[in-house]
C-alpha cells in the first residue's frame, strides 16, 4: 500500500469501512463478499482475497464475480492452469455474461501454459464481442507480432487511439519502433 497516494490509501479505507457497514446489515449478500475480495485482490492482499471469493462461491453457488474473481487470484500467484479452469467455467457457465474480459484473462493463461493458439483463438473470440478490447488487440496484435508485424502495429495503433494510456500498449509500440529505428552514423559537427 506504500505506492498508494493518501488519497487512494483513504479511498480504500472508506470502502473497507462500507463493505463491513453493509456486511453487518446483511452477512449473506454476495457483493459485499465481492467487493471485499477485489478490494483486497487490488491491495494485494492475497489470502483475504481468496477467502472472500471461495466464501462466495460456499454460500452463494458459482456467481460470476466470484468465478472471475477467483480466476484473477490464481493468474496473480501464477497458478495459470487454474486460472484457466476457473475462466473456462465462468464462460461455460455464463456464455453471454462474462464478455470479453473473461476471454481476455483465459487467453493470458493460456499463453502463460505456452498454448499460444489457444490463446490467439481467446483474443480473437474477445474481439469478436467487443471489437474496442483494448488488452485483447493488445495479445492479439504481439502473438501475430512474427507472421504480420504490419498489422500487428496497425492494431497496436487502434489500442492507443482508444486507450493512450495503457502501459501495455505503449511499451509494445515503443518496443517495435525502437527496434525499427536505426542510427544514422555522421561526420563530427
């Protein structure tokens, strides 16, 4: 928590202080649980994280949060397989629902499994629901980085135009124009 600014450690804190006030007003409501285990999966507090996930899908059944919740845990301590079956059954479960954020998540733990097609065929899916996903042109654009380097930057490209301030974007096209930049060697000046 030590990066957070005072703002943000107060932001936090307001809605650790929310999250209890409604869990002693109604100790089953299932949003709460989810709010708390984002929260504390955003703070990086990991087992508080999972056990409010885990509690979710106890008492409530499988709820999508908490699937997608508990697939976000496993890709954070690197479990990517589990990841991957817990985003799996979010999809199955719920096809319409999970959107393509859920097809997102599955495709990074499939790359992180080394099923590169796999995840190419989740990016792709991804898209095809919404066609502005920004982390799906993203994965798409740097698996298709060896066979079509053009249209790779070209979707790299319409990443930033919708979203010039994703990290992820920017460090892939600084990534490709440096390495497609060469200096110019000159006399003295």
């Amino acid at each position: 928590i030590a990066h957070l600014s005072i703002n943000d450690e107060q932001n936090r804190h307001d809605a650790d202080q929310k999250f209890t006030q409604a869990a002693s007003l109604d100790t089953f409501f299932p949003m709460t649980w989810m709010g708390r285990g984002m929260l504390n999966l955003q703070t990086e507090r990991l087992e508080q994280a999972k056990f409010f996930f885990q509690t979710t899908l106890k008492e409530c059944g499988n709820v999508l949060p908490a699937l997608l919740g508990m697939a976000a845990y496993y890709y954070t301590i690197a479990k990517y397989e589990a990841s991957q079956d817990k985003y799996a059954e979010a999809i199955k479960r719920f096809p319409r629902q999970s959107g393509a954020p859920a097809r997102v998540g599955f495709g990074f733990a499939s790359y992180k499994l080394g099923q590169v097609d796999r995840a190419k065929a989740a990016f792709q899916r991804a898209l095809a629901l919404d066609p502005e996903n920004v982390p799906a042109m993203v994965g798409q654009a740097v698996l298709n980085m060896g066979s079509s380097t053009e249209g790779s930057i070209k979707s790299l490209s319409m990443a930033n135009l919708l979203d010039h301030n994703n990290a992820m974007v920017l460090n892939h096209l600084a990534n490709h124009y440096f390495w497609k930049w060469t200096a110019v060697t000159g006399g003295t000046v």
